[in-house]
C-alpha cells in the first residue's frame, strides 16, 4: 500500500467514526487539543458541518483522485452541500493564488508548506502537540505546489483499514443476531462490507421526543443516516438546529407519536418519563394500535412496567433502550443500547440502533434493560467517586496527581474513561459529559434496586453520599467528574 503525505490544507475524504466518508481539510489543531494517544492521525475540518476530529491515517484518503468514487456511493443531501463546499473552497483558493501570482517572485511562491506531524505510536512523548511550522516530520517534496496539495497528493490506491475495536468503525454494517446464552440477543457490527458504505434507514416515520445531552446526538446521527425524524422538546428553542438539519417539528408529543410510526424518548428521570406520556398532550393521547414507543430514559423497572402497561393497554408497541455512554459517544454514534420489551420493534428500529450506536442487545422482557442499565452506572458513578478519592489523596501525600494518571494509563485500569474525567479534574474543566445530578440520580434508584432484591449495595451507597455533597455544592450540572470538588471542600 502506497504511503500517503498529507500536510496542514490538504482536502482528504475522512472516516470519522462510524459515519460515510465525508470531505474535509487537514488543519492544525488547537493548541491545548492533545492528539490521541498511541495513533497516527491528523486533525480535520470536516467541509458542511461544524465537526472537527482527529482522524487516524488509515482512514483518509486524498480528495481529488477518489472523488468520483466518493460521489457514486453517497447521495444524501448534506453531502452533496459537502461536495459543493469543497468546490466553492476551491474556486476561491485557485482565485487568490491567480491574483498573487503578480505580487510574489518565484522564490517565495516555491516556499515550502510544513507537513503536519504524525506522531508514531512509539513516540514517548505523546502528549505534547507542535506547531506544524516547527518542523519537517515527513519525506514529502518540498517542491510540492499549492495545487498538488489541494489535489490530495501522490498517494492513491489504498484500501479503507478498519478495526472492530476502533472507535474508527466504519458505519457501513449488516445486522448480526447473536444468541447467547441467557437469551440475550445483540445488534452488532457484522463485516465492514455493508453496502455502499452506509445504512439503509428504515422508510418508517421516526419521532424523537427530549433533545438533552444525549437525545441530541442520536437525532443528529439519525438525520445523517437518512432516517425521516420528527422532534419536539420542552424548550422549543431546542428543535431549531434539527429543523435546519432536516427535521420536521412537532408541536406536543402527542402530535409526535400521531405523526409518526416509532418514536422515542429521552428524558432526565423517572418523573420526566411519566409526565411525558400521562401528562397533557402526551404521549398517550397520540398512541393508536400498532404505534410503536420506545423509552430511551434511564429510570427504575417499575417506572418501565407502568409505562408499558399503558401504552400496550392502548395498542401500542412497547421497547425500552436505555444507552450506555456519554455526549461524546451520543455524538460520535457509538452509544451502547440496552434493549428490553417487544422483540418485533426491536427489529424494527435495527437501522436507528445502527446509526447512534456501536452495538445494541435484547435482554428480553420489559425492565430487563432499566435494571442493567441501572448496575452499570452503579459501576459507573462508584469508579468514578473512586478515581476522584485516589486524586485528592495523592495530592494529600505530596504524589503528582500527573503522575498518578500516567501511572493508571498505562496499567490494567487503562481506559479512555480514567483519561478523560482524570483530565477534566486536572484541568478544572468541569463541563457536562454527563451531568453529575443524572449519575447521582442513578446511584440512587440502584441502591433502592438492591433494596426491592434484599441485596446490599454499600459501595454504591459511600458513593451516592459523595455525589450529594457535590450537589450541595452546586455541581449537579456539571460533568460527573465534578464529584472531586466534594473531597476538597
């Protein structure tokens, strides 16, 4: 395989995760951005959105000799705006070449443009991001104009690299049932060879009620994938970015379910749950036989039980899929749904479970996924009150807290979740990833789980403490790391 040079403006097709190949530009990154650990990769601009990503170098190609390649196998609206963008940059840039043509002598028009360093995977500091104008860290020409460089350079020919275990994983997938043996089933990535790269969205009407942290992002991906989406929030105000996107709006959930064949929801807690379809214009006044409901809220089996009761009492279908993960999963569709109720709208919704989520699992009757999904952020949130607990103590005993994650990142507990929340606390950078009062909120409902169970939690229980002292402290929106701050004040 041919090795590709890429440099700072270079126009690529880049794979972000598991999204169709998009159009971008190589820039350099932000100053106090840290390139991911152990990966060769540049950071892109992606031409028609606001997203901008670290991209590893397996996944970009060179625009111009793979643009007709590119073109053939998307045909999405916002893709083609993509495209057009590109050609507008373009346009632009051959103009202000032609007019400074005149005002530069051929030794200044011969200035090299400095290649973006690719850091390798044994490099040892990692860390540490130069200005791509400090150095030369490729073998590409020097000689090289600004319009083989627009043109995406010498290198061609190379294949898609994918890995299962990436957060680089292609979109493209085919449904893979597995059963296993206590009768789960999952929905997960089969071969990286679906067709034409991308998911064929279900022709079913899709309604998506709560657009918070994680409502968001799924709606994004769903929009990107082609599904036809309509969306309410209790703050309107919410809606007008997915109306822009291609959403349509709907004014109460009610006109959403009437609307629509599938809709979700994804809401802060038990309450909010409820009151979304008991409560006026609610979901329940727009249910009809064979409207399918799914609630994507993480909340207590028997607020699954009762909402399921009255929804099927009306003849509607009824699915809970709670998501394990955070914003940045939600906006990276590579969220973890956790499946439970009627198996027939499971399978229905296979397509959306494919664009917000890496992988999705039937775990059989309804409550069986509130309950998992309640142990996981147990998991989740006691860690987390943990690390927390471990960073102050070592700052208690004169021990670098640096240290003390480098440490952590390359042992067994080496995870992008300790990188990340033990770089919000050494930061101070606090915002939500996923808010504090939601995690707190789970500890609680779990514990309250093992009671009904007669099961003893004391773990989650000490953590659930340190988390109400950080809302006492007026940390509940912020990202759950923020639990910190209840050891040091």
């Amino acid at each position: 395989m041919a090795t590709v040079h890429l440099r700072v403006g270079d126009l690529v097709w880049g794979k972000l995760g598991r999204y169709p190949p998009w159009p971008g530009k190589v820039v350099s990154p932000p100053k106090d951005l840290k390139k991911p650990r152990g990966k060769k990769c540049h950071f892109v601009k992606f031409f028609g959105t606001e997203d901008h990503a670290w991209i590893k170098v397996e996944q970009l190609k060179p625009y111009h000799p793979h643009k007709e390649e590119m073109i053939k196998i998307n045909k999405g609206k916002r893709f083609q705006q993509a495209v057009d963008a590109v050609e507008d940059f373009l346009k632009k840039a051959k103009g202000k070449e032609q007019s400074s043509e005149g005002k530069l002598d051929s030794k200044a028009k011969k200035a090299p443009s400095k290649p973006l360093k690719i850091l390798e995977e044994d490099d040892e500091d990692l860390s540490a991001l130069r200005d791509p104008s400090e150095k030369d860290l490729t073998d590409s020409d020097p000689e090289s104009s600004t319009a083989e460089r627009l043109a995406g350079g010498p290198g061609t020919g190379f294949k898609w690299e994918s890995s299962p275990a990436s957060s680089m994983e292609p979109i493209s997938k085919r449904l893979k049932i597995i059963e296993e043996d206590s009768g789960s089933t999952s929905i997960q990535a089969a071969d990286s060879t679906a067709i034409n790269g991308s998911i064929t969205p279900t022709d079913k009407r899709i309604g998506f009620l709560g657009l918070g942290l994680m409502g968001s992002g799924i709606v994004s991906n769903l929009l990107k994938m082609g599904h036809v989406v309509t969306v309410w929030n209790r703050t309107a105000e919410k809606c007008d970015l997915f109306i822009q996107e291609g959403a349509r709006l709907g004014r109460t959930p009610a006109e959403v379910v009437s609307m629509c064949d599938v809709t979700f929801s994804c809401v802060s807690d038990p309450k909010a749950a409820r009151d979304l379809v008991l409560g006026p214009s609610g979901v329940l006044q727009g249910i009809r036989p064979g409207k399918c409901y799914v609630e994507m809220s993480t909340v207590d089996p028997e607020t699954i039980t009762e909402l399921s009761q009255v929804i099927t009492s009306r003849g509607g279908r009824f699915l809970e899929a709670p998501v394990a993960g955070s914003q940045q999963l939600s906006n990276e569709g590579m969220l973890v749904i956790l499946a439970a109720g009627d198996r027939s709208v499971y399978e229905d919704c296979s397509s959306c479970f494919q664009a917000m989520g890496k992988t999705s699992f039937f775990l059989g009757e309804a409550g069986n996924a509130a309950r998992m999904m309640l142990i996981l952020n147990m998991v989740q949130g006691s860690f987390m009150a943990t690390i927390a607990e471990g960073l102050t103590l070592a700052q208690a005993t004169g021990q670098s807290q640096q240290t003390l994650l480098d440490i952590l990142c390359q042992g067994q507990m080496a995870s992008t979740f300790v990188d990340q929340k033990c770089q919000n606390i050494l930061q101070g950078n606090f915002k939500p990833d996923y808010y504090l009062k939601h995690i707190q909120k789970d500890l609680r409902l779990a514990i309250s789980m093992g009671d009904t169970a007669n099961h003893p939690t004391p773990m989650a229980a000490a953590a659930n403490e340190v988390y109400k002292r950080a809302k006492a402290l007026d940390q509940s929106d912020n990202d759950m790391s923020a639990v910190y701050r209840a050891y040091i004040h």
